[in-house]
C-alpha cells in the first residue's frame, strides 16, 4: 500500500513549523503500523494470500486438524480443496480434485467403471496428504464404487546412510561327520 507522508496533507504554512514536522513523523510511524495490519487483513482474507493464523481461521471452519509435519503451502491446498468443493459431482470434477491435491499427471488412475472400481496410484510425500485424498473420494464417489490407493514415494535420504548387521549368536551343525 503506497500512501503519502502525512505532512504533505498539511497546509503550507505549517509545514515549516519544527513541532508540526516531528508529530507528523510519528505519526507516520504509526501509519505505517496501521498500513501493515490492514494488508495483513487483506491477505487472511484469501486462502491463497494468508498466512500460518489466517489459516487456522479457515481449517476451524471446515473442521480440518492439520498434521504438525504439514507446510502452510500443503494446508492452503487443503483448505482451498474442500473451501471449493461443489456438488453434483462429475468425473470432470474428481479429476480436477485430483490434480489440485496431487500435481497434474502426479498420480495413475486405472478405472474400472463396468465393475464399479478404480484404483489411483499417486507420488504424495506426506501421509496427511493421503489422508485428505482418501476425504475426498469417500466423499465424492457414490456408495457402490470401490477405490484403492497406493501410495507410491521415492525415499530420499538426508545425510550419509548407513547399514549395519551383527551376528548375535552361531550354531554349528555337524552332518555326516562334516562340521
């Protein structure tokens, strides 16, 4: 938000007075804090835009508990997901839920509409994210359409990784006479 010095809204004669110059510098000052919670305001007003309190205004309103491993980014998609949810539900609209949750050509879907089953296999790295997939199809897919979802991520290991074996006893078996 761009706003002029408040002095500028002073007539020109008292802009020259010392005492004039420094409360409108202060109050300034604390324009700029008034500015700044009124963006604040703003941006919690738009799931996209909010940040960490602004979003836990919305997940109070949709009923969603958040994982403590999740990211903002992560919750915001959540959010955003459900907040749009719209009914009827169409294939167009499973497919668009989908995609918004799991990256566009993020995930396989194998239907089987003739035997009512399909099975999804996505690449989602947090467990919470699953979680929230399997919300959705519970709540979009008619009662007689079973689904299955494999979960299938790349580990990627921070650090060095190390593997380790022991032998914690041995037993010797003699054969034949052999040992």
């Amino acid at each position: 938000m761009e706003r002029n010095n408040l002095i500028e809204y002073l007539p020109p004669y008292m802009i020259k007075f010392k005492e004039m110059q420094q409360i409108m510098s202060t109050e300034d000052k604390e324009m700029d804090v008034v500015d700044a919670s009124i963006q604040l305001l703003l941006n919690n007003a738009f799931i996209d835009d909010c940040n960490e309190d602004g979003i836990k205004v919305y997940e109070k309103l949709l009923k969603i508990t958040p994982s403590r491993t999740e990211s903002l980014e992560s919750r915001k998609a959540r959010v955003s997901l459900r907040w749009n949810d719209r009914i009827p539900y169409t294939l167009k609209i499973l497919i668009n839920r989908i995609n918004g949750l799991c990256g566009i050509n993020n995930y396989e879907l194998d239907a089987d509409w003739e035997n009512y089953y399909f099975h999804l296999i996505v690449h989602l790295e947090l467990f919470s994210e699953v979680k929230t997939l399997e919300t959705i199809l519970d709540e979009m897919l008619p009662l007689n359409i079973s689904y299955d979802i494999s979960n299938v991520i790349e580990c990627k290991p921070y650090g060095n990784t190390y593997i380790a074996g022991t032998v914690t006893s041995t037993e010797i078996i003699q054969v034949g006479g052999v040992s």
